[in-house]
C-alpha cells in the first residue's frame, strides 16, 4: 500500500495534479508515521514541502521542510 501511494503520487505529480499528488504524499507519511520509520518520514516531509512549492504555498511547505530537516538532524546524530 505504502508504495503504491507513494508511486501514485509522483505520478499525479508529473501530470501536474499536485491536489492529488498532496493527497497520496499524506496518506504514505501516515503510514510512516504509524510505523515510526524516520528515514521515510523524512523523505516524505521533504516531498510534500515540494509538492507545496509547486503549489506556491511557500510558507506551509517550510514547515514540512523543516520537520524532515529536524528528523535528519536526529538520526545524523545518533547513526
């Protein structure tokens, strides 16, 4: 499932429908979220905060840019 919603929504993303594409991001960071894998969160926070760019929503995708700058920074120094 987790792969599926990530795929779908760089594909959304590539056909310019970054609603959708938002859609599926948020559904794969949940399911991250639930499994508690922070490498993947990361590099969820980091697509949406794109996919928000995108959407010239600047300030919002600076938020998810900086929880997954947060969540680098954590596992860079405990690994």
């Amino acid at each position: 499932m987790l792969k599926k919603s990530n795929n779908i929504g760089l594909i959304l993303k590539d056909k310019g429908d970054l609603a959708g594409a938002l859609e599926y991001a948020k559904k794969a960071l949940t399911i991250d979220e639930k499994s508690q894998d922070e490498v993947k969160m990361a590099l969820r926070y980091n697509n949406i905060g794109y996919i928000l760019q995108d959407m010239k929503k600047e300030s919002e995708a600076q938020e998810y840019f900086k929880k997954a700058s947060e969540i680098e920074r954590y596992l860079n120094r405990y690994n």
